[in-house]
C-alpha cells in the first residue's frame, strides 16, 4: 500500500533520467530508459537509442514550426478557413509583412476547411511525439521553438477569430470617442473604422476592467498601429508564459522542461492563444506569477499578482481558495489577503474613475452557446435539446461543489486548481478552444496524472471540434447541436449582439 502511494505521489516531470543526460540537459548518447509519458500515463514501449529518441524529438518540433508557417502562408493569403473575416475587408496591414512577398491570391473552396483540419491534426500528432520524447530535448531548443513559433504567427493575421477588433473597437469607444465601453455598443460610433472589424457590435464590454484600461492608450493610435501593438503583446505575453511555467517548475523542484513543452507545444495553444490573439494571455501572466511568487515564499506579491489578474478577467478568482490552502500557517494566508485586497484597492479605483458603477457585461456572455460546448452536447445527448438555462445552472452548482470537494481534500493545491478549473470549462455554455489555457499550465505543474489525461483527452476534444470541417461534416449527416429550440434562441441572440 504504501508503496502504491509513493508511486501515485510521484511526478511525470520527474522521470528516470542517467545522471549525464540530466547535466547535459538530455544530449547523451547512453542508453535510457523511455520514461512515463504525461501524455499516455503508463505504457511499456521497447527501449530505443537516445540519438533516435532526439531525432523524434526534434522533428515533432520542426513539425510543429512547420504546421505554423503553413498556417501563417494560408492566413497571409486571405484563406477564410483559416481568417474568417478575409471575405470582408483584409488590407495588407492585416495581413502582415509577408503579404508583399506571397502571390496577391485569396485561395477558396471547400478543400481549404479539410486542409486546416489536417495540418491541426498533424500538429496534435506531433505534439504528441514530442511529448514522448521529452528527456531527449535540451533547453535551447525548447526556448528556440517556442520563439521561433510566436514570431512565425505574429507575422500573420489573427487564425479563426475576431477578438482582436473587438479589444480595439472598445478601447477607441473609450480612449477616442469618450464614450464608457461598459454602458455603450461598438455599434455607437458606427463610423469609426474598427467597427468594419469588430464583430460583437451590439454587445457592451465583456472585458475586465483592467485589461480595457491597458487596451485604452492602443485606442489613441491609428487602427493598423493599435492592431499590431496588440499582436507584439500577445507574442510577447506567450513565450512569457513558457518561461513562468518552466520557473515554477524549477521552484517544485522538477524537470521544467516537461512543463514547459506541455504548454508551448500544444496545438491550440499555438493556433488559437497566439495565432488567435486572445487576451487570456493577459490574465494567465498575473495568475500564473501569483503562483510562482507564492512558491518562492513571497505572499503579499502573490496576493496582489492575483488581484490583478482578477481586474483583467474574473475567471482567474478560481485560483484564491487553493493558494489560500497552500498558504501555511495563518499568518501566510494573512499575508497573502492582505497583499490581495490592497491591490484591489487602486484597482478598483482606476475601474470607478474610468467607468464609474459599471461593470463588464458577464450576464450577456453567460447566455450564449456554442455547438461543441461540453454543456450544450451534454444537454442535447440528455434530450433537453442543448444547453438550457436549467441545465447551465445545475452545472454552474457542479463547479461550486467541485471546488469544495477539492478544497476538502487538502492534497494538492495546484490538483484541486486544476480539476475545478477543469469543471468550469466543462459548465460553459459557450465554449472556445482557447479556454484551454486556463488549464494547461496547472496540469503541467500538477502532481495528477489523471489531471494531465484529461487534459489532453480536452485537447484532443477541442481540437476535433474547432476544425470548420467537423461541423460541415455532421451538418451533412443531420447532426446539428443547435437544432433544437434552445440552440435557434441562442443563435439569435448571437445575431443581436453582432452585425
């Protein structure tokens, strides 16, 4: 028994390394044992020479690089499978530098759909030989993928998604027009050139209060300016976050690159958190750092790096009743308050003297629903046609029930993390791939290798069903998540919220 339970306790991101491959950051040419796979759990595969194992490594990496130039060629292009608003306007600034230097084509037609799906799938595959290989990748080549991937997407246009016009729409609502992004519509200013763009015109701010302050100085500048700020920052914000994940990693007293190549190395990742632009990013560098800080013992910065990342995005106040857990003794979750709510202090004044009263619009968000939402298909297999209100509820209480069943367990803070902010992707009505992010560095930094499968079957998941050619696919065989009287409400109220 207690055998078992040392070997349960014990990290994948500590596998059984010889000593020289440890000091050289995984560049012998011994023999090595192939270590248990955070991606398979516990498998028995045939010993295999490190110079071959180094060789899968490095081409699942080269893969990877591959699959983000062909991506970033496609986005250039204009491709609507891979920029949904190229069929409207798509100016060379949008496209990137390397519009000068591509054929002036626009490339359409069906084939284009079942093209995005394969090289998605190709990098899901190679994701997960990398993932397999782990102990055979130095440090260099883990920071050299991971910058040589976030340039390769800057330079294209955002991948399957809006957002970015609409972070733009509302930061010149405010900074420009001087109208309170949370009281008013992009719609408003109807005139003002990102709204051709953006395309939740008639929906008030869903951002938090923070993050549309920050965005406020990008909304002085020219449209094509406040764009590519916003894109320089994301990229910069991505490998930030590899290399947080790798500190933390090292302040657990693990291998960081196993973390490290969990997170920078996934597919949606790279094609939905950097090739989308999402501003998730925003929020995970102050959560994140709340950690790190916290594991280096320095509690009031913890507390206050959280605060921030609240300010950005609500969803991040998931993270405060674990790290309050594994705060120890009292006078550290003191500390780790006090730093939090003097934080929220001048936080919570830059909102009230930039916004007054109001707050970002969550109710209007809370009621949409996307076809491949994990409630909306648990409705819909369930016969109560999707995600109903009802139902949405029910799973909202899941989450809460989760959080104090993990909270009651008192193992592992970074777990418990994990598996309610697991349960709360699950509760989304409306449900986007890069939501992952949210979960990816605390299963990489986790104790649970149960954590971690789930993670990667979730990746798998969104993975299948971002792929435009998965809803054209079942459309034709009659399967429509949204077919149903609950799904024909939200898509109009979709429709009202957006041109």
């Amino acid at each position: 028994m207690m055998l078992c339970a040392m070997r349960e306790q014990q990290s994948p991101h500590e596998p059984p390394l010889l000593a020289s491959t440890l000091a050289d950051g995984g560049r012998s040419d011994a023999a090595l044992a192939l270590p248990r796979s955070p991606l398979l759990g516990r498998i028995a595969l045939p010993r295999a020479p490190v110079r071959w194992q180094r060789i899968a490594a490095h081409a699942s990496l080269g893969a990877l690089l591959a699959g983000c130039l062909a991506l970033l060629v496609f986005g250039v292009l204009g491709a609507p499978a891979f920029v949904w608003h190229s069929e409207g306007a798509f100016p060379a600034w949008m496209a990137g530098p390397l519009h000068y230097l591509l054929p002036a084509s626009r490339p359409r037609g069906p084939a284009l759909a079942i093209g995005f799906g394969a090289i998605t799938l190709a990098m899901l595959l190679a994701y997960g030989v990398a993932l397999l290989h782990v102990p055979s990748l130095s440090m260099k080549a883990i920071w050299g993928f991971a910058l040589a991937s976030a340039i390769l997407l800057l330079l294209g246009p955002p991948l399957q998604g809006t957002d970015i016009f609409n972070y733009v729409g509302y930061a010149r609502l405010g900074a420009l027009h001087h109208l309170n992004p949370y009281t008013h519509v992009i719609a408003a200013e109807s005139h003002d050139p990102a709204a051709l763009l953006a395309t939740w015109l008639n929906w008030r701010d869903p951002y938090g209060p923070l993050f549309t302050a920050l965005t406020y100085p990008a909304g002085l500048l020219s449209l094509p300016a406040a764009y590519w700020t916003l894109k320089v920052a994301t990229a910069a914000l991505a490998v930030a976050l590899v290399w947080l994940v790798g500190r933390c990693a090292r302040l657990l007293g693990r291998d960081p690159r196993w973390a490290m190549v969990l997170v920078a190395a996934n597919p949606l990742f790279l094609i939905d958190v950097i090739g989308g632009f999402h501003n998730d990013l925003f929020m995970m560098i102050p959560s994140l750092g709340a950690v790190a800080l916290l594991l280096a013992g320095r509690d009031r910065s913890a507390g206050a790096a959280l605060a921030i990342a609240v300010a950005v995005k609500f969803t991040a106040v998931l993270i405060l009743p674990f790290m309050l857990l594994a705060a120890r003794p009292w006078r550290r979750r003191t500390r780790l308050l006090s730093g939090f709510a003097l934080a929220l202090i001048p936080l919570a004044a830059l909102s009230f003297a930039l916004f007054g009263a109001a707050l970002p619009n969550l109710a209007g968000q809370s009621q949409m629903l996307t076809a491949f939402s994990i409630a909306n298909l648990l409705g819909w297999v369930l016969g109560l046609g999707g995600g109903a209100p009802a139902l949405l509820q029910a799973l909202e209480v899941g989450v809460v029930l989760v959080v104090v069943a993990q909270l009651a367990r008192r193992a592992d803070w970074l777990t418990g993390a994990g598996w309610s902010t697991a349960a709360l992707i699950a509760s989304l009505g409306s449900l986007w791939p890069w939501y992952l992010i949210w979960l990816l560095p605390l299963a990489a930094l986790a104790r649970s290798r149960r954590l971690r499968a789930v993670t990667h079957a979730l990746t798998v998941f969104l993975v299948l069903t971002s792929i435009p050619y998965t809803g054209q696919l079942l459309a034709a065989h009659g399967l429509n998540p949204l077919a149903s009287p609950v799904g024909h409400a939200a898509l109009a109220l979709t429709a009202k919220y957006a041109r």
